[in-house]
C-alpha cells in the first residue's frame, strides 16, 4: 500500500482564505474566479483558514463562526462544486496543528523574522498589539496547511509568494532530517500565480472591507446599482478626460465588460465623448450581469440549508482522509511511537502471558475433554476483542465470516502433532502445549493456508500437521521442508 491512496492523476491544487465574511469582488477576482477554474482540471482543496483569523483578531471572535459561514456560502455561490473539490474548514482537520507543532520544532527564527508581512502587518496595525506567538507564526501554520495535503500548486496571488517561498524551504528541510523508506515525504509545492487585475474601490481607495467601499459578491442588482452609481470617478468635471485604470468604474469594465464595450468607454473617457453617468450604467449592466448565476445559486442555497452544511462536513472528510495519510508518514518518518504499534504490543503481550493448561489434564483420557481443557482459556481471551463464533466441533467463525480451525497439541520429543478435518478452513489456529503446560498459539492467516494446504501430508483420518522446535523457534514440517511460524504467534490480525 502506498501512503498516498487519495491521490488522484489530476494535478493537486491547494489553498485556503481567511473569513472575512461576505467576499467582495477583489477576492472574487482575485482568487475564487480562478478557483472555480481549477476544479475543472486538478484535484483541488479550499479551504477557510480560520485559525489565521485568530492571528490578528484574538480579541474579538463574535463574528467568527457567521464570517466562516458566508465565506463557505460565497464558495459555492461562485460555483466551486463540493462533487469536485474538497471545501473546508481549517479547524475541522485538527492535522493542521500537529504538523504545525512539529514543523516548529524546525524551522529558525530568522526564517520567520524575514517574512514581509510580518513586519509590514505590524505597520500597519500600529493599534494592534501583534507581539504574539501565533502571529509570528502565521506563515508557518500556512505552510502546514499546504504540504498536509502535498499538492502540486498551490494558487494565490502574488502577495503570497514569499508564504509559498517558505513553504517550499521548510519541506526541504523536513526532508533533509526525516525520510520515510529512504524517500523523501514532500514534495515542494509551486506556486500558481492568480493574475489580480487592479479593482479600486468605490472611493478610489484599494478595495477592502475595512474601509467600506467595497461591491460584495452577495450584493443584489439594486445594491449593486447603488455602490456604482454613488463612486468616486476620474473625471471630477464632464469636460475632464480620465483614464479607466485610476477608475473604480472603468477597472469594472476591464473585468466584467466584453472588449467592445470596454474600448468604446476607453475611448469616451479618455477622450470626454461620454459622461460618467453613462459609463456607471454600462459598468451596472456588465457588472450585474456576471453576477446574476451567482445571485441565483445564493438564493437556491438560501431555500436549501441543509447543502453548506453537507459540502462543510463532506468536505472535512475528504480533507481529514488526505491529512490522515500525510500525518501517518509524518509521524513515520519522523519516529514518533504509533498508538497503533502499542496495541499491537499490547495484544501480544498479553498472548504470551502465558496461558497455562490445568494440572488436571494429565489424567483425563477423553480427546475431546482434553480439546476443552486446552482451548478453553484462550478462546475467553480472545473473544474480548475478536468474538468467535462456533460453527461445528474444532470450527468457529470470525466477525467478518472467516472459519478458523483451532488445534491443539501437548510436545513430545521437541515435536507436536495435529490432526486436523480435511476441510477448508480460512485460518488455522495451532495451540501448542509445552512440558510446562504453557501454551503457545500460532494463528496462520489465508495466505499460508492457500499456499500450503494442499501439500501437507494426509493419512485416512484427515490433514496431519506437525511442529518442531528447532534453533529458530518453532516451525512446521511441510513436504517441502521447514515453514518459519514465529513470526505468527500471537498475531491476532487474521480473526478479524
Ligand atoms: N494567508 C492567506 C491569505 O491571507 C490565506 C491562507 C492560509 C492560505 N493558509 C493558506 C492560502 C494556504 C494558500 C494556502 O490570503
Ligand atoms: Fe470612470 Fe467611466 Fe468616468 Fe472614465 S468615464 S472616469 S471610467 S466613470
């Protein structure tokens, strides 16, 4: 089995965005727009990173849950389709903390010092104390988002590069300490650079929610009528010339009007042919017409509730199954005890605490009673985690339907012998009594049968098996010579 099961032959695509409730168009533009693209062509995972919103707004998590809400909402209603991509929630998939940990434990200070934004956020939040651990952190909470998922690419804007840049350098160095079968866990993903063409907002200022000048993708027509008309132009006087590019109305044309419309303003503007009255109008045309699926899909969704919450929880499935496949090579690879491998330890352990058949056993005289005498113990012992069903004398059944034949035998000269029914069984369990009355039990799993039942020797009475000590431990006499079984004894995982 490979570590990498969930992988499909499409390309992997990645990425994540903070709640920061309703979207407007610059992240419409800037990123979903591309998104609903991809999911065409790679096997893609968006998320909604709403750990990161903790990363600069500690203090004030009422709007939290709502924020992480709409923007789910604003996924689908752009058409991100939940049958094609996996949509998320990043605090669903715990994995993303744990390989946050470890990666801490990695990556130098100074790497994260160097990240732009995290003197530049400081700047620009001078009323925000963004001394914190997790802020510092930030950028490596997001390289644990990517390489969780080891996708290919990971699309985002350019803003984002240096993030990527030190994703791909913790991966290398993660790669560098810790190696699984010799290969290498990451792969180093690359960054697929959204084109964000420039969207002012309605006051001529960049387009941001905090500023209110934004046009939100859930806008309706007549709101949308409204933001537009009321924006601040280029051309305070009708006589003045503009240009489309210093305008909030003409980069709306430069996104969402077709080419003839967009030079016929151009022109108008540049050359003060048109009024911005006019240019308004044809920018809410083309504006509300790009968003007219997009209002229908939001208010199918608005009629049937029940879809955001099936794409979240569908969603945290996929993403936990490919997170649970990373981790476990993580975990590998790095050396951590598995729970697993404890268990494991555990249930054999407690196998070879040795059952010790009763005294009693010597004096009796009838076979059967003896078989009773001998299983006894271990069939309770078993039954606690893999019931056994009884299905004719020496036969039981497992959970999943597997018939299991169970022997026992006492040594004599380093040697035990059984004698088993000549019919097929899916496992073979041999109980071996030494001449302490311990009992050892080697629990031969399908494949071993089917490889050697038909050669084990025959007599009138059915199949005779026979065990010897040797310098290795126990193994079984074949017609073909020795079969190793050590490595079987107390290995339960063929009574499933
Ligand atoms: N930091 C990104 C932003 O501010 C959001 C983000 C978090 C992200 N984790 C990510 C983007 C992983 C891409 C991949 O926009
Ligand atoms: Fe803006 Fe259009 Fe007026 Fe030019 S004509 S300034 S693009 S509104």
């Amino acid at each position: 089995m490979t570590d990498h099961p969930t992988k499909t032959s499409r390309p992997r695509a990645l990425s994540g965005m903070r709640p920061t409730g309703k979207l407007h168009l610059g992240n419409y533009v800037g990123a979903l727009q591309n998104w609903v693209k991809l999911q065409n062509t790679h096997d893609c995972f968006f998320f909604v990173a709403d750990w990161h919103a903790l990363t600069t707004d500690y203090d004030n998590t009422s709007q939290l849950a709502d924020n992480t809400l709409e923007v789910v909402l604003d996924f689908l209603a752009a058409g991100l389709d939940p049958e094609r991509c996996a949509i998320f929630v990043q605090s669903h998939v715990r994995e993303h903390a744990e390989l946050h940990l470890l990666f801490s434990m990695i990556t130098p200070l100074g790497w994260l010092e160097r990240v732009p934004s995290f003197k530049e956020q400081q700047q620009q939040m001078p009323n925000k104390d963004l001394h914190m651990y997790g802020f510092l952190g930030y950028p490596l909470l997001q390289t644990a988002d990517i390489l969780l998922y080891r996708p290919d690419f990971v699309p985002v804007g350019e803003d984002q590069s240096a993030h990527i840049e030190l994703t791909r350098e913790v991966a290398r160095r993660f790669n560098q300490f810790y190696k699984l079968n010799d290969k290498p866990v990451f792969p180093e993903p690359q960054t697929l650079l959204t084109p964000s063409p420039k969207l002012l907002g309605t006051d001529k200022r960049k387009m941001s929610k905090s500023y209110g000048n934004s046009i939100l993708l859930s806008d309706e027509a007549a709101a949308v009528e409204q933001k537009i008309k009321n924006s601040v132009t280029d051309r305070p006087k009708l006589t003045d010339r503009g240009s489309p590019d210093r305008c909030p109305v003409g980069n709306l044309h430069q996104i969402f009007s077709d080419k003839e419309r967009l030079s016929h303003i151009t022109q108008g503007c540049t050359q003060a042919t048109i009024t911005c009255v006019e240019c308004k109008a044809l920018a809410v045309e083309s504006v509300n017409a790009h968003l007219a699926p997009i209002r229908e899909r939001r208010h199918a969704l608005a009629q049937n509730p029940g879809k955001v919450r099936q794409t979240i929880q569908h969603g945290a499935q996929k993403a936990i199954a490919a997170a649970e496949e990373t981790m476990s090579a993580v975990r590998d690879a790095i050396g951590l005890l598995r729970l697993g491998a404890v268990a494991e330890l555990a249930a054999r352990e407690e196998a070879t605490a040795a059952i010790k058949v009763p005294e009693a056993i010597t004096s009796v005289k009838n076979e059967d009673e003896r078989w009773e005498m001998r299983t006894s113990e271990w069939l309770e012992r078993i039954n606690r985690t893999y019931p056994l069903k009884k299905d004719r004398p020496r036969t039981f059944i497992t959970r999943r339907g597997r018939k299991v034949g169970l022997y026992a035998a006492a040594e004599e000269n380093e040697t035990w012998k059984f004698l088993l029914e000549d019919r097929p069984i899916n496992v073979l369990v041999l109980l071996a009594q030494d001449k302490d009355r311990n009992l050892r039990d080697y629990v031969l799993p399908p494949k071993i049968l089917q490889e050697h039942w038909k050669k084990l020797a025959r007599n009138g009475d059915g199949v005779e098996i026979v065990l010897k000590r040797g310098p290795n431990g126990i193994s079984l006499q074949t017609g073909e010579g020795e079969l190793a079984i050590e490595q079987y004894a107390g290995d339960y995982s063929a009574l499933q």
